[in-house]
C-alpha cells in the first residue's frame, strides 16, 4: 500500500526544512558574532537590543508575508522572500554602525518572515491529517538546526576571516537554496512526479471543512475567532524562550559565564540539538496520546502542557554555579521549548482552511514577535544591573500561564474527524 502511495511529500517537507534551516542560520549569525562584532563597533548592550528589536519589528509583519502567500502561488512566493533575505544577509557585512545594522535586521525580520507561514502552508497542502503533526516537526527542526550550525560556522568564519565574511557566507548559502526551492517544488496538484495514489492519499486524508475557498482570507474575520487568540497568546508568551537562546545565549555565555569564542562554538549548537529531538518529541507524544482515543486537538493540548511543564527547569540557569550544568538546563529548555512550540504553531493547519493558514500563521507570529521584541528590550535595559538570573526565572513561568490560556480558548470544530491511526 505504501509502496503504491508513494513518498514524494516526505522529500517535498525535506526540502522545506532545509530552506528553514537556512533560515533560522542567517537570522542566528548576528547573534554569534556578536560578542566579536560588538567590541569592535563599540556597542553597549542596549544598543544591541535595539538591533535585535529592529529584527523582531520587521518579523512582525509576518501576516503580510503570509497574506501574499495566500494570494500568490507558494513556489514563487517563498522564492522571492528567500532571494531577499539572502542579498540582505550579505549586506550586514557592510554595516559600519548600530543603526546601520539595526535598518539590514528590520529588513531581514520582514524578507524571513515567510518562514512559518510558507512552512505551515506546505503541510496544509501536502500532507493528511494524522501526518501533519510530523511533517510539522520535520520541517521546524530547521529552526534549531539552523541556529545548531551557526555556533561553529560563523566562529570558523570569525576566525579564518572575520565578522563581515561570517554574513557573506551564509547569505550565498541562502541564494543557492531559492534555486533548489525553484527546480524541485510545485503543489500537488501540478507536480509532475507525485503518482496518482499519493495525490488521491494526500486529498482523501484531509478534513473536507478545512478545504481552501474562492474567497481571499480575512485577517478581521480571522481575529474575531477564539481558536486564533488561542493560538496567537501562547505563542506571545512562549517565543521568548527562542528569542534568547538564539540572540542572546551567545552573549550570556560571554559575559555572565566567561566563556571566550572557541568555547561559545564547542557548547552554543548543544541546546539546538535537544531542540532538534523535541521537534520530533512533540508531534509522536500527539500520535500515541490519538492511539490511545484522544482527540487530535486535546493531544497538542496536553503535549503543549507537558512541554510546559519541563520548561520550569530553565528557571535555575541563572543560579546554578557550574557553567556546563547550566548548558544542561538550557538544553532541557529549548527540548521544551520545542516540544510545545511545533504543536500551537500546527494547530493553524488543524483548524483553519488551507487558504487561511499562511495569514493565520504570519497574524499569530505578529504576537510571538511582540513577545520577543518586548523580552529583549527589557533584557538590554535591565541585564546590567539586574542580571540575567530574573529572565529565566520568568520564561518558566510564561509557558504554564500559556498553557491555561490553550485550554480555555481553543476548541475543535464539530466537523472535524478524527484522522485515523
């Protein structure tokens, strides 16, 4: 039966989670050279939150990333951000001054915006239901892999050449992926290499309620649903765990722990890599907790809470004395982090229509960037004389008040069936 399916979709979510690994690469390379790039700019920390804010304003406006993508083809759409992002990243190299950077991290937010949206749209159009979850968490591994790469890249880069080089080569890597994105992907309905089994597969496995209309989606419709508020706040309350282990754990390491650069490039990708596993983590527990006559939408529920749950660990990273046990418990964060962040982020697949879910996913990173923006202002203005010790303390608490939040607004749709196990 397999056989006779086909697995064209899995190398299509391959392909997408390679460009989110690029990505999330060129969007961490300023946050690795930084320790270097800040003393030689003479940048205080508060300057540099600026710059990180600039990034998370232009990442804001991912609905219209999103929007253009429901209204545009995918294959065109995702090209032309991704073009974009790469010619920017190269232009960071050359950035003489804070305000010069903080203009190219604006730009870059808004051009690498495209990334969830154009993401959850290829798992609404490629994959049925009960696959979703893990195709999901396939492709958001690019996020911790991307920023897993970065550490021993840029240092390398750093190292044999300097700051400026360390963009200049990621963003080329960028631009070699628009063209692989171009020669390999089309939708299933025009793909020349899909069989007609893994088409029929693919059509028959998805909720007939969340099929795509005629009508261009309606961000005021949208926002007057509960289910997107029930999205779009716990994403507000949980990106700030991702907004410091990708902008500002290199500059902890640095600071508050000593370390120097080749020790940032041995110990910084670790995190990702426990990232990496919860991707996958997170999309199996829904597929065990529907075997056992959960329903879809409570078992993202209860994984949400379980990830949670775990993330009160990274609480203690401020206050422990050994610098490796506080690697550790950075590690169990981002685990966390991503077991619970790749099943909110999938319920827009779950619970709109196919031609709503780039809007919804870029509307509900709007608020998941409002919360990184607001947590690194108050980093830059507070870390120097508070410590970075309260920040932690508060990123475990935020996912738990998320939590609550998911109960009470979502809800499943009457119609939706119960993708079969």
């Amino acid at each position: 039966m397999l056989k006779r399916v086909g697995h064209l979709r899995w190398w299509i979510i391959a392909l997408v989670m390679l460009g989110t690994i690029i990505n999330y690469l060129t969007r961490s390379t300023l946050s690795v050279a930084a320790p270097t790039l800040t003393q030689e700019l003479s940048l205080t920390p508060q300057q540099y939150s600026y710059i990180t804010s600039a990034f998370q304003l232009g990442i804001m406006m991912q609905p219209v990333a999103g929007y253009i993508l429901d209204l545009i083809r995918l294959r065109i759409g995702f090209a032309l951000f991704a073009t974009a992002w790469g010619i920017i990243t190269i232009a960071h190299s050359l950035a003489g001054t804070w305000q010069g950077l903080a203009m190219l991290r604006g730009l870059l937010g808004f051009a690498e915006g495209v990334a969830h949206p154009g993401g959850l749209k290829v798992v609404a159009e490629w994959f049925p239901a009960k696959e979703r979850g893990l195709a999901g968490g396939i492709y958001n591994i690019g996020a911790s892999f991307g920023s897993m790469l970065a550490p021993p890249l840029v240092v390398w880069a750093i190292l044999y050449y300097d700051w400026r080089a360390a963009f200049v080569i990621t963003g080329v890597i960028a631009l070699v992926w628009v063209v692989l994105w171009l020669l390999f992907y089309q939708s299933p309905d025009r793909h020349k290499a899909i069989s007609d089994g893994e088409r029929t597969y693919i059509r028959d496995g998805q909720e007939r309620h969340l099929e795509a209309t005629a009508a261009r989606p309606s961000p005021l419709k949208i926002l007057g649903q509960r289910n997107f508020w029930g999205i779009a706040l716990p994403r507000f309350l949980a990106d700030p765990t991702w907004g410091t282990l990708t902008f500002w754990m290199p500059l902890y390491l640095s600071t508050a722990r000593g370390f120097d650069l080749k020790e940032i490039a041995l110990f910084a990708w670790l995190p990702f890599v426990f990232a990496d596993i919860g991707c996958l983590f997170g999309p199996a527990v829904v597929l065990w907790l529907q075997k056992r006559g959960i329903s879809l939408i409570d078992a993202r529920r209860w994984v949400f809470t379980l990830g949670a749950v775990l993330m009160t660990g990274i609480m203690f990273v401020g206050w422990v004395k050994s610098p490796f046990v506080a690697i550790g418990l950075l590690c169990l964060g981002a685990f966390a982090h991503q077991t619970l962040s790749v099943t909110v982020i999938t319920l827009s697949s779950d619970l709109f229509r196919k031609n709503e879910v780039g809007t919804v996913t870029g509307m509900a990173g709007t608020f998941a960037n409002l919360g990184v923006l607001l947590f690194s202002l108050a980093i830059g203005a507070l870390v120097s004389t508070i410590g970075y010790e309260p920040f932690f303390v508060i990123l475990g608490l935020l996912d738990l008040i998320a939590a609550v939040v998911l109960w009470t607004l979502v809800r499943a749709p009457k119609s939706t069936p119960e993708p079969a196990t």
